[in-house]
C-alpha cells in the first residue's frame, strides 16, 4: 500500500515538473527544471530498490543522483 502512495506522489511530481516545462525559458530556470524531475524520477526509482531502511537509502540516493544528473542534461 505505502509503495503505490508513493509511486502515485512521484508521479504526480513528475507530471507538476513537466507541465511547467513551458516557463522555463533562462539557462537557469532549465538547470532547476532539470533538477526536479531528475531528483523526483531518481527518488521514485530509488524506493522501487531494497527493503526496509535499505529503501530509504535508495531513495535518498535515487533522489541526489537524480538531480545532478537532471541539471547537468538540463544544461545540455
């Protein structure tokens, strides 16, 4: 029950960062677009690993990778 609450709470994260894709406009405001979705899909990604605080850790990691990553392709 607590994985598809939080799948549905990524995912509507996900869908609220790609609907503001249109005002991004400055490097900037792509850089931090680019950082949201990144850190909401690595932190969806990360809970769907592990069990237990093992899970939480992923997340925590999906969450961090997902953001350098995302602002980095952002930039591109």
């Amino acid at each position: 029950m607590k994985r598809n609450m939080l799948v549905r709470g990524a995912t509507v994260a996900i869908l609220a960062c790609v609907a503001a894709a249109g005002c991004a406009t400055t490097p900037e405001g792509q850089k931090l677009q680019g950082q949201l979705i990144g850190g909401a899909t690595g932190a969806a990604l990360g809970s769907m690993v592990g069990g237990g605080s093992g899970r939480v850790v992923a997340t925590g990691a999906g969450a961090v990778l997902g953001t350098v990553v995302g602002g980095n392709v952002a930039t591109r």
